[in-house]
C-alpha cells in the first residue's frame, strides 16, 4: 500500500511538473513561435543595430521578428508594455519615459553596445585651429581651445545676416539637443555675441558642415558621434565646464527657470527590453548582454550606409558576412554555425 502511495505520487509529481515546463515554454516567444517586435528606429546606428540584432534571432535562434514603426515616444511607451520587446539603441538618462518604465521593473536596460558611451558637443573643423597644408589652408584661430574663446572669434565666425556676430550652428528646432544648446548660449553669456541658427533638419545641419567643410570654411556647431561625419571629417571638439548632474538637469527642464552650464552628458548605449521578454528569453539577454560596436567602427558603418545609400538591413546582412570576428564572440558557436549557414544561402 505504502508503495503504491509514492508511486503514485511521484507519478503526480511527473505530471506537474511536466505541464508546469508546458506553461512556461507556452510564455516564452521564441520556442512558442510568437514575433518579437522591435522598435523602428529611425536614425542609422539605431536602424543598424536593430537589423543585427534582428537577423541574429531569425537565423540563429529560430525567433519570428518585426519591426514597429513610431516615434521614440509612442514606441518607448510600447515597450514599457511589452507591445514592443527590444529597443536596440537606448541612450541611458535621456528618455523620462524609458526611465520610469525600467525604475518600474517594466523595461531592463542590457549590455554596453557602445564602449566608452556617447559624445555630444560643440566642434570646430580641425583646419580651424590646426590648418591643412594639404588644401593650403592656414589656421585661422590656433589659440581656439574653448567655448569660453568664443567670443574673441566671433568675425571669423560671422553670420551672413548679422555680421556683427558669429554664428551657432544648432540643432533643428523641436530636438532636445537644440533647446540644450539655446540655454547653453545663454548660461555662457554667448547670446550677445553669437546668433543662434537652426537648420532646418537634420540633413540641413549635415549639409551646411559638409559645405563649409569642404569650402574650408570657419564653422562652429554642435554635433554628435556615432555619427556619419565623425568618420568623414576631422573635427575637434570645444571644452566645456565640467560635466554637472544638476547643471544638466536644468539645461534639459522646460520648467526650469535658473540654468547653470555643463558639458553634456555621456550616456551608455545599451538594449531596452521589456520584462517578460526578458525574462522569457534568457539566450536573447545573453546575446544582448555581449554586443559592442566600437565608436571608430559605427562612424565608419554609418558612413558607409550614407555614401552607398544602404538600409539597415543590407548594412547588418554585409556586416555579419564580413565581421565573424565580431559577432561570433557575442553567440555559442552552435548558434555562430546556423548564422554562417543561412548567410551563406
């Protein structure tokens, strides 16, 4: 009698934990086959990233994928609900909505994809303080070293509207770095000696720096990296004072009427993820968790897909052809195998 008793117990036990390992293959999304929506992210290191990441999934873990389209905010806010799973280019500290979500235990940030983080600031062409012997082009402001300098160039830098003053080359208006900067000119007491103009678009901005640049002309602007022109020009990047939490704070709050001047923030560039993908995918995480571009090597990728007019998806499809060095660090090797095949076809 005893007997039977823990034979059929552990018969019991048998069946529950069987259909317990039934119920959690069924949450997973890979293995139960339910699509994996990643963000659309618009910029080309963003789109980029999202297509390797893709394509790694599809081929290597048998994952279905998509990619949603939105603005950062409407799919940010998809991601907080798990409408969306991956967000593959995150700038930490730079969305109040991604923040909130993760301090809800909604969203996990993952990995490092970008050793030593971004960089945002004001540049001048190198030719500016160095000259190019090259283009017989002399340095026209070799004691140029910061923003504070500024003012003592602001002829050379004159705007063709108000020669009495140099001109800023902002953001577009509506970018968060445009309303940074505009404070900034102020804070730093530049509004009287330099007018503040903002192109048009983003492609706008890019072309008024390749025009002067190629001119060699005299500019000062704000600009970033990983970014197309990093690698096609040589620029050099203005100091600031000091990176301040608080300082920035101010500078990037509507609401804030006292703005005190700091460098701009460095943020990490890491992998959004929402919780129960995260949880449900552990081989996913692990991938995420390894990612790294270098700054040099996303310059250059994102230079190449500007020049050859290339989508994320062709950039991610030639990259993984010609970088198995990179990306197969990042996988098993089981996993590395089915990647290699599939390119191959």
């Amino acid at each position: 009698m005893l007997k039977r008793f823990f034979k059929a117990s552990l018969s019991a036990l048998v069946v529950v934990a069987a259909t317990a390992g039934t119920a959690h293959a069924a949450g997973t999304f890979c293995s139960s086959g339910k699509t994996v929506h990643f963000a659309g992210i618009t910029w080309e290191s963003g789109a980029f990233a999202t297509e390797v990441l893709r394509q790694i999934l599809e081929k290597g873990y048998g994952c279905s994928t998509d990619v949603v389209p939105g603005s950062t905010a409407a799919t940010e806010t998809a991601l907080a609900s798990n409408d969306v799973q991956v967000w593959a280019e995150q700038w930490t500290g730079r969305s109040e909505i991604t923040s909130k979500a993760v301090a809800a235990g909604k969203v996990k940030l993952v990995g490092d994809t970008l050793p030593g983080g971004t960089k945002e600031g004001w540049f001048v062409p190198e030719y500016v303080i160095k000259g190019d012997a090259s283009r017989n082009i002399k340095a026209s402001a070799p004691g140029l070293v910061s923003v504070t300098d500024l003012p003592k160039y602001k002829s050379l830098f004159a705007d063709d509207e108000e020669p009495e003053k140099g001109r800023f080359l902002n953001c577009p208006t509506g970018w968060d770095c445009e309303r940074v900067n505009t404070r900034l000119l102020k804070v730093l007491g530049l509004d009287a000696s330099y007018t503040n103009f903002h192109p048009g678009t983003g492609a706008a901005l890019d072309a008024s720096i390749e025009s002067a640049y190629q001119r060699g002309k005299p500019l000062v602007f704000y600009y970033w990296g990983p970014a197309a022109l990093m690698a096609k020009y040589k620029f050099v990047e203005l100091k600031m004072p000091p990176y301040n939490d608080a300082c920035w704070k101010t500078l990037r709050d509507e609401s804030s009427t006292q703005q005190c001047a700091s460098s701009y923030m460095v943020s990490h560039v890491t992998v959004g993820v929402s919780t129960p993908f995260s949880e449900a995918e552990p081989q996913a995480m692990a991938l995420f968790s390894k990612v790294s571009f270098p700054m040099d090597f996303l310059n250059n990728t994102i230079l190449e897909m500007s020049s050859k007019k290339l989508d994320g998806s062709a950039m991610a499809t030639t990259f993984l052809r010609t970088h198995p060095e990179m990306w197969k660090a990042w996988v098993p090797a089981d996993v590395a195998a089915k990647v290699q095949a599939k390119l191959g076809s």
